[in-house]
C-alpha cells in the first residue's frame, strides 16, 4: 500500500461559471464513450529528486492553474453542469516503495490509475504518484490530468511553466500567463467569441451541405470486434518526412496529412472528402500559454484529384488553414447543426474521419543528415503490429501519429463496417510509400 502526502494548495480566483466551449466538448465526450480520457505518464526523474521536491511541484502547479482547481457543480437538471474554481484545498500525493524495478512499478500505477473511477463532481482532474527508495529519493514519478481539463498543447504549457516555481523556496518566479477557464467561459459569452462561433457554423454549413454523406460508401461486413487498429512504425517515414517538408515549407504534419487524404481516397473511391483534424486555437490572443482545454476539431475539406503528390500537400497546407479559422464554436450547436443538415438532406452524414497529430514540438526535423539512400534503406525496418479489438464506441476512422524513437508511429483505429484489416494495413503502408517516394523525388499522380 502507498504512503499519501496530503499536499495543500492556494491560488488566485474561485467562482463558478458555465463550461467553456472545450469541457462542454470533453465532457459530452465522456458521456457518450462512458470513459475518462487522461494526459500526461511516467517517466525516471533526476538523481537527487527527493520526494518533498514531488509534493512541492504539485503544490506548485495546483496553486498555479486554475484548470487543475476546477471541478463540475451539477445544475440539478438535464442541462450541462457548470464548472465552479476552488481558491483552496488539498491534494493527494502517493509515494510507492520501490521494489527493485521502479519504472515497472510506475507503469502498473499509472494504468491503475487510467482505470481508476473518476467524479468529476468531487475529484480533483490530477492524479499524481512517486516511486521512492527507502532513503526518500525520488526514482520514477506518475502524473495524469484529466483531458477535459487540459489538452497537450496545454500539458506542454504546464511543464514549460515549472521554469517558474524556486525549487528551493517553492516560490513562484513570474505571474501566471495565459487565459484561465472561468475567465475563458465568459468571454465566450460575448459578441466577440459569437461573433466567430457564427462564422465557424457558416463554414461547417457549407461542407456539410457538399461533402458525400458516407466516407466510405460500400458497406462491409464488420468484423466480430466491430473496431481494430494497427499501428506502422516507420523510421523511413521520419526521414523522409524532414526532407519532404523543408522543400515543399510546410509542417511535417500538414504532409502526413496529404497522404492521408490521398490513401483514403484511393480506399474509399471518393478522391475529395472532409476530415475532422484537432485543431489548438493557441493562435488565438491569450492561449498560448494556457494550461487548459482549448483544442477543437476543424473540418478540413481535400481534394486530391487530377493532382501529383505535391499539389496535394498544397491543397491540403489552404485546407488546413480554412479549418483552423473556424474550429472555434460551441459543440453543441454544431452537432444541433450536423443533425439538422442531414435532415434536410435526407441523409446520414459521416464526418468521423480524424486525423490528430500528437507529436507536437517532438515533430521537428531530425538531428541526423538525411540521405536519398538512407530514406531507402531505412523502408526495411518499418514495423505494423496490430492493436485490441474493441466493440466500444468509436469513429469511422481515426488516424493518430506519435513520434517514436527515431521513427514516425501511425496508429489507424478503424470501423470494420467501413474500413476492412486488408484496407487498414494497405492506408497505413500507402502513407509511407507515399512520403518516402516524394522524398526521393519520384512524384507521381495520385
């Protein structure tokens, strides 16, 4: 059994107010899969950590983010909750015996905590844990953060900001940036934030009424575990996408995205089609530096007929943008919307394809010189192992990319009423083969 600390926190700001547009998201989300989505890990900490370092770092970061204060006040009816700040309070800190394999111990923690029942209502969105030598030095550490709280723009904006807290002192070095969740709800209430929640409607309006209903139109016979998932790691794909994207200046993402486009084209039949892509809104005055929820889903609309590989990444880096100016708005009209044009259209409208790229600032060019030959023969070492099937809830299709030890990791998550194995693991080759050969400048018509 672990020890607990009890650690204390005080902040600036308390109140309650309605859910910014992201936790209504996050936390609709919730509701629907029945499941609590988490941020954050393990990971070794530095010689000399002790475990009092621990408790003053998370009494720095409760106090600090008002995000990590906030918890759900039931409304008493079937209308959403709202969300009310804390000022003050205490959380738990548990500390493990280490039992001679640490990062083990670490692991089997945080998956139970990922496990773990969580109230919204009563339980702070941080759970954190150490793994401790009987000498109290601190080895391996575990902390999650609840998604409807936080995104990972926003984790990486958390671990930026412990530049701020003196280790020694625990005292806070510069003020608290960014925009706050409670100040954040109510500007949302006024003209400004309507202003762009109308035009995002607008925008969503005009696809919707274009786009094909079905994704992938030619229903097939799913699978006994309806979703399953492989993942591609792929060093190839790494080097190839450093090279691809210094020539085309665009973000890696935005060609891994291209490919994408063109692979679900080529599967579904349908070479122009809209995908939902996690947009930050970290553009946005203010939010750069919030650690909050702020991500959303923008509708990139593609079209990649009649066009090489490179026109595609242009077409698909003009979408990206579009998206990104409207992928800010309430979620529940948008899906009050959603329902009404399939209504008038007298058709079940799919916009479940997602593409979400997770790598974030770990999506830089690679340290190593990048070589036409060693794109080439890094394609032998590519790796697909196939994930759980699951009969819970999902999208049609969901595309994650995740950086990896000197590779690119593709994780296509798929309905087998729409997408087969065969299809998945023919997208997921097709994505590297496409960059790869791109790199090595052999376009081709997709």
């Amino acid at each position: 059994m672990p020890h607990r600390i009890t650690v204390p926190f005080e902040g600036e700001g308390s109140g309650v107010g309605e859910l910014t547009w992201g936790q209504f998201a996050a936390w609709r989300s919730m509701g629907v899969v029945e499941a609590t989505e988490w941020a954050g890990g393990t990971m070794a900490l530095a010689a000399g950590t002790t475990v009092r370092d621990v408790a003053t770092t998370l009494g720095f970061i409760m106090s600090r983010h008002q995000s990590l204060r906030t918890r759900l006040l039931a409304s008493g009816s079937a209308a959403p909750p709202r969300q009310i700040l804390a000022s003050s309070g205490s959380v738990t800190l548990e500390v493990y015996d280490d039992d001679g394999d640490p990062s083990r111990l670490a692991a089997t923690v945080r998956a139970r905590y990922e496990a773990a029942p969580w109230d919204p209502y009563t339980d702070w969105p941080v759970r954190m844990a150490v793994v401790a030598s009987p000498g109290g030095d601190a080895l391996w550490f575990v902390a999650l953060y609840c998604h409807m709280v936080i995104d990972g723009y926003g984790f990486e904006a958390l671990i930026a900001d412990l530049a701020n807290l003196d280790p020694v002192t625990g005292r806070h070095l510069a003020p608290v940036a960014g925009v706050q969740p409670l100040a954040l709800a109510a500007a949302q209430q006024g003209a400004s934030a309507r202003r762009q929640h109308q035009a995002s409607l607008r925008y969503w309006e005009k696809q919707l009424r274009s786009i094909e209903p079905r994704r992938f139109p030619v229903p097939l016979a799913p699978q006994p575990e309806r979703w399953c998932e492989a993942t591609l790691t792929s060093p190839a794909l790494r080097l190839a996408l450093t090279a691809v994207a210094a020539r085309t200046q665009v973000h890696s993402g935005t060609v891994l995205l291209a490919a994408y486009a063109v692979m679900v084209g080529r599967l579904s039949g349908l070479p122009a089609g809209a995908f939902r892509i996690v947009v930050s809104n970290r553009f946005r005055p203010g939010f750069a530096e919030s650690v909050s929820n702020l991500a959303q889903a923008g509708l990139a609309v593609i079209d990649t007929a009649g066009a090489d590989f490179s026109e595609v990444v242009a077409r698909t880096f003009k979408s990206q943008l579009t998206a990104g100016m409207y992928a800010y708005y309430h979620p529940r009209d948008l899906w009050a919307l959603v329902d009404r044009v399939a209504a008038e259209r007298g058709v079940d409208l799919d916009t479940g394809c997602y593409f979400n790229d997770r790598r974030r600032s770990a999506a830089g060019s690679s340290s190593s010189p990048v070589s036409p030959s060693g794109i080439a023969a890094a394609v032998a070492d590519s790796a697909l192992r196939w994930g759980p099937g699951s009969n819970e809830w999902d999208a049609t299709c969901f595309l994650h990319v995740d950086a990896a030890p000197d590779a690119v990791d593709l994780t296509w998550r798929v309905d087998t009423a729409a997408v087969s194995p065969s299809m998945l693991e023919t997208c997921l080759r097709g994505i590297e083969s496409l960059v790869v050969s791109a790199a090595l400048d052999q376009p081709a018509m997709v």
